[in-house]
C-alpha cells in the first residue's frame, strides 16, 4: 500500500517539476534531465513512472483539466443565484485563468506542442471540450437555452485572447476593464436568446 501511494506522489512530484520547467523555460528547452533535477531526482528515475517527456506531458495536461475543473465547479457551486454562478464564473476565469501567467505560459506550451505532437492533441482538445462545456452548463442554468454553448465557446475564445495579450504585455488590461468586457459579452448574448 506504501508503495502505490509513494508512486502516485512521485508521479505528481515529476508531473509538477514539468510545469515549472515549462513555466521558466518554454516547452523546446526542457529535457527529461531539467524534470529530474527540477523534482529532486535522478535522471533515470523518471523513466520509471513515466515512457517519455510526452507521457508526462500529457498527465500533466490531464492534471491541469482536472484541477481547475474541480475549482471552477466548487468556486460556482457556492453561488445562491444563478446570477451568482456567472459572476462567480467570470471572476474564476479572471483572477485563475487570464491573470495567471505562469499557468498561461504552460498552457500555451501544451498548445505549441499538440502541433508538432499529434498524440498530445487529444489531451488539449478534451482540456478545451471540458472549458466550454462547464461554461456552457451556468449559462444553461441562468436560462441562456440554446445560446448556452455559442455563450461558452465565446467566453473560451475571449479568455484565450486576453490571455495571449498579457502575456505579451502584462500591463495591457486592468482586470476591471475585462470584467466589463465578460459583463458586455454575457449580457448581450442572454438578451438576444
């Protein structure tokens, strides 16, 4: 039983040393040796728990969907309206997701690869299925009928641009001006429903 649970926090251990590597270095630099190091461990321990690089990548990409599925459905789940649960939404996807650098950088690490890896495109093209789709659910629930999917597929597209932008230039948007921007957006789509 030791052992299983030494093993998965090993896995974690290697899946997060990726992620700062990839947060101070960018996806081309980093070599299963920069993981190790990273993570306190051998070289060779990481073909241990993981075939490739492109295994862990691909665990990490799960990772990244996981967690921030879970924090965006309990950040939603203690809205009493479903008012609430859009601003709750928007304000998730601001403060976690578009002013959250080192996240973005990781992210669009993971996106450069899928290009020049075709197995990793099925992990980003689930991480993109599962954003639109939790969207797509509170504005479902606030009545948004058959605009509830065009609405969540708008808000992703919006949330990837700001993201890109700032990571340009950080200083481009305060996160008020695009808190009106989500405002506009979602408030225009629900009124034409």
């Amino acid at each position: 039983m030791g052992r299983t649970s030494n093993a998965s926090e090993r896995r974690e251990q290697i899946i997060w040393a990726l992620y700062d590597c990839l947060v101070e270095k960018g996806q081309e630099k980093v070599t299963i040796k920069e993981i190790a190091f990273k993570a306190g461990l051998p070289p060779g321990v990481i073909h241990y728990y993981f075939k490739s690089k492109d295994d862990i990548v691909s665990n990490l990409a799960q990772v990244i969907v996981q967690k921030y599925s879970s924090m965006v459905q309990e950040h939603i789940e203690k809205a009493k309206s479903t008012a609430q649960q859009i601003n709750y939404a928007i304000d998730f996807i601001i403060d976690k997701l578009i002013f959250d650098l080192p996240l973005n950088r990781v992210f669009y690490n993971l996106i450069q690869m899928t290009f020049e890896r075709k197995e990793l495109g099925s992990v980003v093209k689930k991480m993109f299925e599962n954003y639109r789709e939790q969207l797509s659910q509170v504005f479902n629930a606030a009545g948004a009928g058959t605009q509830s999917n065009m609405l969540g597929a708008s808000l992703v597209a919006v949330t990837e641009g700001f993201s890109l932008q700032l990571m340009v230039d950080p200083d481009a948007f305060s996160r008020e001006d695009v808190n009106k921007v989500f405002q506009q957006l979602i408030q225009s789509r629900l009124l034409t429903r």
